[in-house]
C-alpha cells in the first residue's frame, strides 16, 4: 500500500474513532499500526519517532496514546506500577511479561479459563479482566 493511500486509511480510521486526524496522530498512528498488533511504551513510540525524523515531544505521545485508547484504537497493559504498554490488538486476551527485557507478547487465547471471579459492586459491571503472566530465566 502507497504511504498516501496508508495515509488516507489512517485519516479515516482516526475520524471513524472521533478524532481529528492531525499530523502528529497520522504520524504516531502510522508507527503504531504500521506492522501489525504490537505492544509498546510511550518512550519507545517516542524514540521510534524521533528515529523516523518526526519530531514531538514526549509529553505529545503520552497524550495520543492515551486519545487513542479512549477512542478504543488501543488498550493499555499495566505490567508494573509505573510501567504502562500500550496493545494495539483490542480484543480481549492475556499477555506474558518477560522480566529480563521488560517486553510483553500476547498469549495465545486458548486454553486461558477465567472463573469464579467475584460480583461486582451494585451499579457496576467487569469491563474486562487482565491476565499478567511474568516469566523470568530459569535461574540454576
């Protein structure tokens, strides 16, 4: 696909969201969905840009990244307390979080069973449920 008729798939991706489709969201969009589902940190999106010769600040990718989610373009896996991924893949599924290298890859859906989870408060409904699985080298 030419980068123009990327562009213009991007542009009506971002509108159908409810966002303007503004240079730098084409831009970290294109990053972002450019090689398929992904998980990634606002510093490594920023790095990838600065690498792309787009400059934007850091503070501008966490704001996007962010607007991406609330519009459902992306799903956030928190992994550690100030550690956040950012899941282009919005299905509901689980994730594995290497420890060594601090990156995370998606587990394959079958065979993961969630049961038994509690109610919820009155007035309030499970949104999803979030899996972690860390993995570390086995240490002899």
């Amino acid at each position: 696909m030419s980068n123009e008729a990327q562009n213009i798939t991007l542009e009506e991706r971002l509108r159908d969201a409810g966002l303007r489709p503004t240079r730098q969201r084409i831009a970290l969009a294109d990053l972002l969905f450019a090689a398929g589902d992904r998980h990634v940190s606002a510093e490594a999106l920023h790095e990838e840009a600065q690498n792309a010769g787009f400059s934007v600040s850091l503070a501008t990718v966490y704001n996007t990244l962010h607007q991406f989610t609330e519009a459902g373009m992306l799903r956030i896996v928190q992994v550690e307390g100030a550690r956040t991924y950012f899941d282009t893949n919005v299905s509901d599924h689980h994730h594995f979080f290497y420890e060594e290298d601090e990156t995370v890859f998606d587990i394959p859906s079958r065979g993961v069973e969630v049961r038994n989870l509690p109610e919820p408060p009155d007035g309030t409904e499970i949104a999803n449920v979030d899996i972690v699985v860390r993995l570390r080298r086995k240490r002899h």
